[in-house]
C-alpha cells in the first residue's frame, strides 16, 4: 500500500499508528513531495462510488485561496484530477492506496473494513 501523508498531519499521525498496531505494511509517500498521477486520479475519480469533494482537502489553505469551495461542484473529473495530481496539499489525507481499493482520510472503521481484509 503506498500511503500517502503530510509529515506533520495529525490524522496523518493517528493512521499511520493504526497501520503499525495491526501490522499493516506500506509504503509512506510524502504529500509535499509527491501525489499519484492524474491517471491514478482519473482512474479513481471515473469508477468511485464517492463525491469528488471526498478526496479534497476542504480545511486546506490551498483549498481556500484558490476558492475551489466555488468551482468545485461544476468541475470536471479530468479538472479535479488535474488539481489532486498537482498539488498533494489539496489531497485530503492521508490517503493510501493499493491497486484499486484505497481510503481517503482516516476513519478507524474504515480502515478496519478496507486494509485488515485486503489480504484475504
């Protein structure tokens, strides 16, 4: 699992100890350094049963500055792609993922449901 975090993001903090407590291998990818690409996004983002406003960062500053609250709801997947892929502070965090199961954010139930089963 590749799981994408902020260094110092609380819930980035709080997910990472969930992994290691259920001994949950991954892989950790800075979101200052890197983002999956927009194809992963475009992939994602085509076949998610989720909102695209799931993936944002909403409380971000980049969020705010670039008034996304505005465009986001007429904006198109290969527009939201572009914005995930271009800038990890907009992705909402953390955010793993591993072949086409991933989580946004970090929800302990989720994580239950999404990476205790993975394997099995």
């Amino acid at each position: 699992m590749d799981f994408y975090c902020h260094p110092r993001c609380g819930t980035c903090k709080k997910a990472r100890k969930w992994l290691e407590e259920h001994n949950v291998p991954y892989n950790e990818i800075s979101l200052l350094e890197s983002t999956p690409s927009k194809e992963t996004w475009l992939n994602i983002l085509k076949h998610t049963d989720r909102t695209i406003k799931s993936f944002f960062n909403t409380s971000g500053n980049v969020y705010r500055e670039n008034n996304l609250k505005d465009t986001l709801p007429d904006m198109s997947t290969e527009q939201a792609a572009d914005w995930l892929a271009s800038n990890g502070m907009v992705v909402k965090r953390p955010f793993a993922i591993d072949d086409d199961t991933y989580t946004s954010g970090f929800r302990e139930a989720e994580y239950e449901n999404t990476w205790l089963n993975k394997g099995e």
